[in-house]
C-alpha cells in the first residue's frame, strides 16, 4: 500500500527525497526550507487559482518546497502537519528562517505598520500563529519580520497553552464553517479539533480520518448507553467534535455552516453512526 499522499510528498514524476526506498517516480529532490509570512496562506489540491482548498498554512509555520512553478504556485509540504499541497508564491514565503517563540492567543490580531492601532492594518493574524519578537514599543510587540502586534495577544510558546481543549474550542463558537479552514476566521470540522488539542499541547493530524486512526478506539458500547464525559472526542463517517457533557456536542457544522453545541443525538440522526471516541482521560495523558 502506497503511503498516505497527504502526507507524503509524491507524484509520478516528483517525489520527497527522503521516500526513494518507498515510492517510484521520476525524480527526488530535497526540499528547500522557507517560512509563511502572511496571516493565512490557502494550500490547494492543484496548482490554480479556482482549485478546492484542502487545508492551511498559518503565519510562522515551516515549509518544505519541492517545486517552484513557473505558473505562480508552489508544491509544498507544512512541517506543522505534514500536509501537503499546492501554495501561491504572490504570498509572502521567508527564506530567512526565524524561530518561533512566541503564539497569538487572541483568536484574531491585526499586524500594523506601526505601534499604533489607528494605523490601517497591514495583515491579520490568528489563533495558534508562531511569531518572532524583536522588542516592545508602547502596548505593541514589534515582529521581526516587520509591524506591531497588541501585546497582549502573544503569549510566549509554554504561557499559550492551554490544557483545557474543550474551552479552546468554545472559544470558537460561531465561526463560519469553511472547507480547508483550520482557523478561528473559517474552520472546518477537523480543523476545529486541530487548533483545540494543539493549543493543549497535542499532536494532531489535519483530516478526520487521520485523526480517528491516530486516536479513537470502538465504542464499548452502542453510542446511546456509552458514559460519555466532557471532552471525549466523538468520531463519524467523515466527521468530528468534542463532548462539552454528557450529550451535547460542540462541532464545526455543514448542517448549520459554523460551530456550534448541539445535542449528540441529532448529529448521529445526520451522520448515521458513531465510528469511534478518543476518550478526554487518555487525551489528557498526552
């Protein structure tokens, strides 16, 4: 079976260096190392302007390039998750590499030119972000890259975290559903749980069936008598959220287009099973 080509960076022509023993193709390359320096750069299946967008890449995150396009797109992978896709090059990538220290913690922050808020913004970041800070000026942190942040929206990387994952979630209530969205502006199902277990320190893959593969296990029993607690992580076909109790849901919806808290059972009425639970004590010890 071939490796999983979401993760994996692959085609029949292109392929990682590092999965010459494993995948066939006509070429391997290193990849070359560089930085997103914009708010939210949208990773896309192909390389076009219209194509679906599959995920994310979040300002500070690292990236692996493969391929430079001519058409203005680059074939990349996101060190943050492994996930790989199409990104536009008309956005900011840094061959500067800087380490992170320092998260946003706000669920948005605006970027200004200067340490001043009435200054039009220059770009908006969100939830989870990485950044680099160079020094203070005022209420603002000024970043290395350039512009100034309201201080207190970072937090250094161990002061961001936040173990209790279900709030983080919370936090979120209302944000506009959105396929490929992982944050706090557009947010998919998966995403939803991505941001929330990352904020606690939890490694998480980025699609839902890679994340019930990494955590969930069988229900003991059927989903109606199972003693559910807050915080278990309820897996369907091709869907995802977090028990806020013992029968209410908190997820990112299709059904209502953002996130929301909604009794279990009406969302097993439309996704017709429960596939599997990642239980909140097992999570807990992670």
């Amino acid at each position: 079976m071939l490796p999983d080509h979401r993760t994996n960076a692959y085609r029949p022509d292109l392929a990682d260096a590092s999965l010459r023993d494993t995948i066939k193709a006509e070429k391997y390359l290193e990849p070359i190392l560089r930085q997103c320096l914009t708010g939210i750069l949208p990773m896309l299946a192909s390389p076009s302007a219209d194509a679906k967008q599959t995920s994310q890449v979040k300002y500070g995150e690292f990236l692996d390039i493969f391929e430079m396009r001519d058409d203005g797109f680059a074939w990349a992978q996101n060190r943050f998750d492994r996930y790989v896709g199409y990104v536009p090059l008309k956005d900011p990538l840094g061959e500067s590499i800087a380490m992170m220290s320092n998260r946003i913690i706000a669920l948005r922050t605006f970027v200004y030119p200067e340490p001043d808020m009435k200054t039009p913004p220059m770009d908006e970041l969100t939830l989870g972000s990485f950044v680099s800070v160079a020094g203070k000026k005022g209420d603002f942190l000024e970043l290395n890259d350039g512009g100034f942040v309201f201080a207190k929206h970072i937090a250094s990387t161990d002061a961001a975290r936040a173990p209790d994952y279900i709030f983080t979630a919370g936090r979120m209530l209302g944000t506009p559903y959105l396929w490929g969205g992982r944050t706090p502006k557009g947010i998919d199902c998966s995403g939803l749980v991505q941001i929330a277990l990352e904020m606690a320190g939890i490694d998480v893959p980025r699609d839902t069936d890679q994340q019930c593969d990494a955590l969930a296990k069988p229900l003991a029993s059927h989903w109606r008598d199972y003693a559910w607690h807050r915080g278990d992580v309820v897996f369907f076909p091709g869907h995802v959220g977090i028990m806020t109790g013992v029968d209410h849901i908190l997820h990112a919806s299709t059904h209502s287009m953002d996130v929301v808290v909604e009794p279990l059972a009406e969302v097993v009425a439309r996704n017709k099973e429960v596939t599997g639970v990642a239980c909140a004590a097992d999570l807990q010890k992670m």
